[in-house]
C-alpha cells in the first residue's frame, strides 16, 4: 500500500487538485493550550466548494538531490505555475498536518481588488500551506517559511487568512499579494494570546498590532509604508488596521464572513448578544481614520476550557437560536431545514436580498480538527479529526499525524465529484445528507445519533491508542509505532463509512415515501404474519398548512360532504 500511495506525490498537485476547486468559503477557530482542557492546541477548518472532493492528502517525508526543482500548480484549479528550489529533505504529510504536529488551515478574505494579480508569481495560497507544511516544524518557523517563499517567489493568491498551530503556540497570518508592480505580498502575523481562542471565516481579522513585540508578533517590513505609497493610509503607524486597509468589511463581510466566527464564540461564550447588529451586517463607522467601531475583538476567552468535541461543534452550527436562526423562517420548509441552495443573493421586485451563509454548509469538501499535543511523541501527539461533507453531519475520525497509510475511504483518487465510488467516505455521507434533506427534522436525529455513537468511542480510545503507540515508540522504535498507529486510523476510519453506509439504507427503509416505519427495541415492527404494518403519516405541522391556506385561499378547500 505504501508503494501505492507514494505514486500521489508527484501527482499531488496535479491530477488531485484540477478535480478540487476550493471557494472562499471556510471557516477556522483557534484554540490555545490555556483554552483547552488537556493542554493541547486546536485548530478547525471547513474547506467548502461546490467542486472540492472530500479525500485526505498525503505526502511522505522524501530526501532531495542537489538542485532538484518542484512543480507548483495552483491548488484551487491545478494550473501550473512554475518551479521553485526543492530542500534537501521533506517532511510527511497528512492533509493539514505534518509529522511535527504543525497545523495549517485558511480562509480567503480577498480584499483589495488591485492586489489580487501578480504577473509571474508562482506561490498560490494553497500550495505555500503545503510546501511549507513539508519544511516547517514550528508556527514560528512556518511563518518565516511562507513569508521568504511568498518574496522570492512572488505570491500568486488573492487576500488569506491562515490559522498555525504547533503543540505551543497559535498564530493567525494574514496575507495579501503587492498586484502587478511589485513581487511578494504585505502580512502580519498575530500570536493568540494563551487561554483565549480565535476565528476567522473569508473576512480579515487583524486590525491593530504591537509594532515591537516579536515576541507576539511578526510582519513584512513594507506592511505599513506599502499602504502609504498607495494613498490608502496617512494617519500614525501605531493606528494601522490591516484589515480595514487591505480588506475593509462590508455587509457582506460582517453578514456572510464575520458572522460565522460570531456564531461559533456564542456555542461557547457570553456576552456575544453585544454584536448582534454587526453579525446581521450593519458595519458603524468613525475615528479619526473612520474605521468600523462595533467590530468583534480578534480573541475572546471562551466560558470553559473546551475539549475536542466541544470544539467539533463549534463547527456544526445554522446560527440556532439566534436572530439569524435558518431553522425558524418559511425557507426552512416544514422540516426545518437549516440550508439553502445557493446563491447567496436574490431579489424580489429588484428588490435585493441574501440567504445566512452559516458555518455549516452542504458544499464542504472536507473539513477537520487539528490536536497538537505537546506531551506525546510527535507522530502520536498530533491527531487530524478528519470529515468530508458537511461538518454539521460529518464524523470525524480520528488521523494520526504518524500514519503512513491512508484509509481507503479517504484515498486520493477514489472516486471524484463526478464518479461515484462504493467505498468512498466522501459518496457515503453525501448519499445520507442528501437523503435527510428531503425530511430533515426528523431525520437529522437519527444521523446525530450514530455521529454521537463514532465520536464518543473514538474520542473514548484515544487514550488506549497513545499508551499503546507511546509504549511502542519506547520499546521497539517510532517505525512499529507508526505501523500501529495507521493500522488504527485505517480501521476506523474504514469501519466508519462502512457504518454511515448502514445509516444510509436504515434511513432509505424507515423514511420511503413521506412515511415513517414504526420502530420498537432497536428494530423495525412487524406484524404476526411478519410484513410491514401500517406506516406513521405524521403530515406537515400545522403552521405550514397555515401558510398553504394565506397562499392559495381556497383552492384546497373541501366543498360538500363524503369527500374521499
């Protein structure tokens, strides 16, 4: 299998990526070690893209002659882009995630339209997060990693945001390319403080920054004067807002972007209800520069010290129970549900209008909680909680940063966004949300319980696995405790699409037809003689018949008696 998957890396860039496209729609939180119950760091991304294929990359640890050169192709349309110097060795790979527990997640912001095109440049966003995962050990390294190759190379991207995590620290890194005169890009890179967790989804986040604490934060020496060479800032240097120079929000920023980060803080803190108004998109300005004054702060400090899973579901929220709540209009349907087919804007008498854009969304590729765990061996420390499909009813199983083995259901190359394929994790969960979407109140209960079932035993074992992998590691060498570790992830990860597949055809049974088959002991009922009894036809609920009534009056309306 090893000899197999070794085949992908010099088609990583390639055949893999011109069938993904990634959109700028992905949503990142940060976790500090102070804001975690183990100690551990934490970092979530949502690639969503109405093209990405959901498939777990992976590129093993591989020595360099001398002057060998790497291909860079974008990684949003797999256009090639030219060569740049390859190191002398390089580090594995799994998706985000290096063998050293470094993390890497982004979300695109944009940001100034002059500054999105730079002739000659060879480092795309996604591209400078893979080459640098394989050079990099640290979040301090990785930024000085991506900064150098970004000035060398020239930076081909629009506006990003990244999320960098190592077992000690994290930083976000906000970048935005010098457009067509000048080679390179403006950034600046924030620590998070310990014990406070962050966020960013498609809008830039950094305003302000310490000029002279490199200790908590780094930046391109040209990041302020650039700005003033453009005309777009003259006020005093300690009053440079990155984002509202390079990417200043709008309605959109703060509604469709901002608006998710506020979401996941309020899964986990209070006092968020006192950015409400800037959430729904209404952005005040003033100061002496006019930037926005109600904007949320970068990090906040969550009202506990959060777990994974707590983590895993600031990912899977439809703003419930808030004033953008998308299960509670009529666009939800009878069976509330908590999406809409896209765009995001449409109108009514030239009248505009938009749909929430939430974190959870049904185009995700793949999404994923990075754990780096500073108190294990590396190749144990860092686990990759890895899903495909939408992260709200997604599992998310358990990768060791250590494996050397991908499982098959999330192999490189089985199936794509246009082939279907039997053991593909990514067909498995679709084929099961697509079906809940047709009766999603009810259904979306049965898919929460065996998502429940996975995570909590694999979150349950964990434990049991880095004991027996650490005791591996010391007694027969980090070789016999990656076999054991990839064995593990491989199983499981296996088992469980074979497990939502099952879920599939229990919902395909129980739901046919509008019906509802009644349920006793775990199983479905069946009369004496052994068929199928009569199904529950629970209807719709009474507020949609309302709405049937307000919008056709009594074209439905039963006249005289016996009607049948």
């Amino acid at each position: 299998m090893t000899k197999k998957l070794s085949l992908f890396l010099g088609l990583f860039m390639v055949l893999v990526l011109w069938n993904t496209q990634v959109s700028n729609g992905c949503t990142n939180f940060l976790v500090t070690k102070g804001a975690s119950v183990d100690g551990s760091t934490m970092i979530t991304y949502a690639a969503d893209s109405h093209t990405l294929y959901g498939e777990l990359y992976y590129q093993p640890a591989a020595d360099h002659p001398a002057g060998t050169m790497r291909d860079i192709y974008e990684w949003d349309t797999g256009k090639y882009l030219g060569k740049i110097e390859e190191v002398p060795h390089t580090y594995s790979v799994i998706g985000n995630m290096n063998e050293y527990q470094l993390a890497i997640g982004e979300t695109t912001y944009g940001g100034r339209k002059e500054l999105g095109k730079q002739p000659g440049a060879i480092m795309d966003y996604g591209s400078l997060i893979y080459v640098t995962l394989q050079r990099a050990k640290t979040a301090r390294e990785a930024i000085k990693v991506m900064g150098d190759l970004v000035e060398k190379y020239g930076y081909y991207s629009s506006g990003e945001s990244f999320s960098i995590a190592d077992p000690n620290e994290v930083w976000i890194l906000e970048m935005i390319g010098k457009g067509e005169g000048e080679k390179g890009a403006v950034w600046v890179a924030v620590k998070v403080p310990d014990g406070y967790i962050s966020g960013h989804a498609n809008q830039a986040r950094i305003t302000t920054f310490p000029l002279n604490d490199p200790k908590n934060c780094v930046y391109s020496k040209d990041v302020i004067s650039f700005a003033r060479e453009k005309g777009w800032f003259d006020g005093k240097n300690k009053d440079f807002s990155f984002s509202d120079v390079y990417a200043p929000v709008d309605f959109g920023g703060a509604r469709f972007c901002d608006a998710r980060v506020w979401a996941g803080f309020n899964k986990v803190a209070s006092g968020m209800e006192q950015y409400t108004e800037y959430a729904k998109g209404i952005v005040k300005h003033g100061g002496e520069n006019n930037f926005p004054t109600n904007r949320m702060p970068l990090w906040i400090k969550a009202d506990k010290k959060l777990a994974v899973q707590d983590v895993m579901d600031m990912m899977r929220d439809h703003f419930e129970g808030t004033e953008l709540d998308m299960t509670q209009d009529i666009g939800a349907g009878p069976y509330k549900l908590p999406y809409r087919w896209r765009g995001l804007y449409w109108e009514v008498d030239s009248v505009k209008y938009c749909n929430e854009r939430a974190i959870s969304t049904q185009q995700t590729g793949f999404s994923f909680v990075a754990q780096c765990r500073g108190w294990l061996p590396d190749p144990i420390g860092g686990i990759l909680w890895f899903g495909v499909d939408d992260a709200y009813s997604t599992c998310y199983a358990p990768m060791y940063c250590g494996i050397t083995e991908i499982p098959e259901c999330f192999e490189v190359g089985n199936g794509d966004m246009l082939t279907y394929s039997e053991t593909s994790a990514f067909w498995a969960f679709n084929f099961v949300t697509n079906f809940a979407y047709l009766r999603y109140s009810d259904m979306i209960v049965d898919v929460q319980k065996v998502q429940k079932e996975l995570e909590d035993k694999f979150v349950a074992f964990v434990p049991v696995i880095d004991k027996a992998a650490e005791t591996l590691f010391n007694s027969q060498g980090e070789e016999k405790a990656r076999q054991f570790l990839s064995e593990y992830s491989v199983n499981e990860a296996n088992s469980m699409t074979k497990r939502w597949k099952e879920l599939g055809q229990y919902l395909l049974v129980k739901y046919m037809d509008g019906n509802i088959k009644k349920e006793k002991d775990g199983k479905f009922e069946r009369t004496e003689t052994g068929i199928c009894p009569g199904p529950l036809q629970l209807g719709y609920p009474d507020w949609w018949y309302k709405a049937i009534v307000k919008s056709t009056g009594d074209h439905f309306k039963v006249l005289g008696e016996g009607a049948h």
